[in-house]
C-alpha cells in the first residue's frame, strides 16, 4: 500500500524560470579559477556533473576532501543566486495546492525532494503557503549527492518512516525517475515539457500524467492492485 509521496519541486510544483544557461557558465567559470581544466567541463553539462568531475579531479590531485567541500559550498552559493530571483517571481502549477489536499485527506505522508538550495525551497513553500503539507524537506544542501544518485531519495524514505514499495515519486526529469526505478519506488512522471514521455518512460516511469491533479487516481490505482 502506498502510504507517502514525495515531490519534486521546480518543475513539478512550482514554475522557476531559472536562468540556468547562466547558473552552469558561472559555476564552471567558478571551477576554472580553482584550477580544474576548461576541457574537463562542459558548458552544457548540470552544476552536479560539474561538481562530480571537481571531486574526482580533486581526489586524484590528492587534495583533501575539506577542499572539495568548500568549492561545492560556493557553487552552491552561485546557484542559490539564480534560484532566489526566480523563487520571488514564480508561479504555483495548476492544481497543486488542490492535489496536496486531497493527499492529506488520504492519509499520506509528503516529502520534497529537490535539487534546489534550502533557502529557496523554503521560500516557496512559505510564499505559496504549503509548508504544512510536507512532512520533510530535502534540499540539495541536506545531502552529499543528490538525485539520481539514491542517496538523496533514500534520505526522504528515511525522514517519512516508509519502506521504498510504500512510496510514489513524482517528478518531471529524468533524475527522479532514475532513482525511483532503482530503490524500486513507483515512478510518476509528469508531462511537463522538461522531459519527453519516451525518456521519462526509459528512465523508469510507471505512469505518466499530463496533471498533477491526476496523481490522487493514480495512487487509488495502485493501492486497488496491491
């Protein structure tokens, strides 16, 4: 039986806008003056692909682990940014505030699960006023990896008291379909423009929906199978 959800956040819950051509030159900018090689990282790839090549390049440099955990405080910091500006001009998606009352009404636990610093995740939640309707907050700064690596669910599973096959994730990337698939949690993807049905679908989703609002029927599926 399903017994928690865990969101993600920019994308699923609320609409950022954020500049993130800019949040990846910056960062890599960031990374070249703490002496990593341009060629190592590229323009197009996420801050954590970025900060994943930083550690290992640092650990094979024999660097000490305390200096790559302050170059990933500073990108962090870099990121935080962008993420606050967008934070203060975003919108809550349609049918959200709808949806988390209906899964409060069910009974079920909630947990964020986000790429986004504290700060902004905090911001938004209190902005929109829907702090009460989660259980547990995991931001980016809460653990070493984030999504897809499993740590970052896995720390979400842990807060909300609930063994993975009890769990729904639902996201519109990639990476929580990723994760989801491999700690064996059902998969939700949302149609949301960000990622194509076929590669949520590759990813690991086991049902797509074009609505947050579709969530709850889904849930009620599962549960009725089970």
């Amino acid at each position: 039986m399903i017994k928690a959800v865990i969101f993600d956040l920019d994308g699923t819950v609320a609409s950022f806008n954020i500049d993130y051509k800019s949040v990846r030159a910056d960062v890599r900018s960031f990374l070249m003056k703490q002496g990593l090689p341009p060629s190592l990282l590229s323009p197009n790839e996420s801050m954590f692909e970025m900060l994943n090549k930083a550690e290992i390049f640092l650990k094979n440099n024999g660097k000490p682990e305390k200096a790559f955990a302050n170059i990933r405080a500073k990108a962090s910091e870099i990121a935080e940014k962008y993420e606050l500006e967008a934070a203060r001009t975003t919108s809550l998606l349609p049918g959200v505030l709808d949806t988390l009352k209906t899964l409060k009404k069910m009974g079920l636990r909630m947990g964020l699960c986000t790429v986004n610093s504290q700060r902004s995740a905090e911001y938004v939640l209190k902005r929109f006023k829907i702090s009460e309707f989660f259980d547990t907050v995991k931001p980016r700064d809460s653990v070493k990896y984030v999504k897809p690596n499993v740590e970052h669910l896995e720390a979400v599973l842990n807060d909300l008291k609930v063994n993975p096959e009890e769990g729904v994730v639902v996201g519109d990337g990639v990476g929580d379909m990723k994760c989801a698939r491999e700690l064996k949690v059902v998969a939700v993807g949302l149609l949301a423009g960000v990622s194509a049905p076929k590669q949520l679908m590759d990813a690991g989703a086991n049902y797509l929906i074009t609505s947050i609002t579709d969530l709850p029927s889904i849930i009620q599926h599962v549960n009725a199978s089970s």
